[in-house]
C-alpha cells in the first residue's frame, strides 16, 4: 500500500526572507551582506546539504553555528571535488589503456564483438550505449575521419575507448568472456579481477557525481568501494561509505600508475587548509 502524496505548499522566499528564517533557526553571520550574496551565487536549497548536520532535529541550528563555517565547507567540498575528477581521470585513461591494449592483443583491433563476451544480453545493452555515444552530433574529428575513410562499423579499439565513458568501460570490462585476460588487466594494478571490476564501476558512479556537482563531504555513497585486504588496516571498515575508504583506494591505484603521486598529500593540505572535521569523511578517529 503506498502512501498518500500531498500537496508542495512551501513558497518562495526572497534572499533577505531566506536570511531571516536562518537566523529565526539560530544561524550567525559575520557578514550579512556576504552571506546574501552566496545565498543568490549558490542556492539556498544546495547550501542546506552542507549545513543540516550543524541542525537540530526541529531545524533548529546548534550553538554557534556560522554561516561562514558553512561556505568554508563548501568552498572544501569544490576543491576536493576538482582534486578527485583530475586523479579519477588518470585512472580512467590508464583502465581504458589496459582494456584497449590486452583486448587487441588476445584478438585483433575490432575486438569488440559478442562471442568476447560472456553475456550476450549484458554485451548487447552496452554496445548500443556505446554506439549512441559514436552517434552523437558533437563527433570527435577523429572518429568522424574513420567513418568517412574505412569500412568497418567501428574504430580500433585504441580509438573507442577515447570516447568511452568510464561507465561503459566498467560494463565491457566486467563482461569479458576470458577470465585470464580479466585477471592480466587487475593484475596491472595489483588487483584480484573481485576487486578490481567493482572499483571501476564505484570510481565511474563517484566521477559523475563529481561532474554534476553533488556533494562529496559529509555524504554516504551507495555504491562503495571494495578495498583489497592489503589495504584494510588503513581503510575505515566503519565508515565504508564514505569517501575516505575512496580515497584510500584511489592513493593506492595512483601509485599504481605512478609511483610519485602525491595526492594524498595534496588531500591532507586542503583539508588542514579548510580546517575540516575528517571524521566527517570517515576517516578514523584517532
């Protein structure tokens, strides 16, 4: 039995109202101005993602709550979001390279085909995303050079997989028929194929999350990541779904690909930048 929908009666609220009811709620400013100015910047409804662990459960704010400390917040969330979108990049280049080079090398240059792949219906459902993406009026002039010089439906499989998206290139790497073949692209990374197929995907959901700005902070993730037993004593098995354990994961792929990655030294300058509770992320509390 599914229950009765009601009617939406909030109404709108002008910045100066806006400002109002959060001081009514106990919110502080050091600068009404300012806040009046991100509030129009940046929406209010966005914002309260970022303050609703500072409330009470009557929406009430808890002593001492600035709307400054929020924006700081905010302004933390952006930058670990542009810091996470440019190192899962190097990690979706570098799956999309193994994918494209042991793929090739096991069969030939157009080895994206059903008899490759283990199940015909999951393949099928794929393929046409992908052939959706090659059909788009925006073509890369590399693809549109191919089609107007060569016969075969698709491009090498170096040339598709620079317009696969991360997510079908998670669904055509779990699919592949070859078991020996899964285990030589995981084992690039030091993986076990178990690890390595459901970390592709959390890191594809994780960069679209990024790419349609949602929140990262303070935030639980559906879809987790599947750390490895070697990394389990500095992962967080009681903050799974937060984006720690990510970050732990994406540190060690990074060194993976390359050795000299500093990114998590770059996390930890932004976060003592910002001055950031950690455990909100789920790291450990120490």
């Amino acid at each position: 039995m599914t229950s009765q929908k009601q009617s939406y009666n909030k109404s709108f609220l002008d910045i100066d109202a806006q400002i109002t009811l959060l001081k009514s709620r106990g919110m502080l400013f050091h600068d009404e101005n300012m806040a009046k100015k991100s509030l129009l910047n940046l929406n209010y409804y966005r914002l309260s993602g970022y303050w609703s662990p500072f409330q009470n459960q009557d929406d009430t704010f808890k002593d001492d709550t600035y709307f400054e400390e929020i924006i700081n917040i905010y302004e933390f969330d952006s930058k670990l979001k542009l810091l996470l979108f440019g190192v899962i990049e190097k990690i979706e280049i570098s799956a999309r390279t193994k994918f494209a080079y042991y793929l090739s090398r096991k069969y030939d240059p157009h080895p994206l085909i059903e008899s490759n792949f283990l199940d015909k219906d999951k393949f099928d459902k794929t393929y046409k995303k992908f052939r959706s993406e090659l059909s788009r009026n925006n073509k890369p002039i590399f693809i549109e050079h191919y089609e107007s010089k060569y016969n075969e439906e698709l491009p090498p499989i170096w040339v598709c997989v620079e317009v696969m998206t991360f997510g079908i290139l998670s669904q055509f790497t779990k699919n592949i028929k070859d078991i020996q073949l899964k285990r030589t692209i995981a084992k690039c990374y030091n993986l076990d194929i178990s690890v390595y197929e459901p970390n592709l995907y959390h890191l594809s959901i994780l960069r679209n999350d990024i790419a349609h700005h949602s929140r990262i902070y303070n935030k639980t993730f559906k879809i987790t990541p599947k750390i490895p037993n070697k990394l389990k004593s500095i992962s967080n098995q009681n903050a799974i779904g937060y984006i720690y354990n990510t970050i732990v994961l994406i540190d060690y792929l990074l060194k993976q690909i390359d050795n000299k990655s500093e990114f998590m030294n770059e996390i930890n300058t932004l976060i003592l930048s910002h001055h950031i509770d950690k455990s909100k992320m789920g790291y450990p509390r120490k």
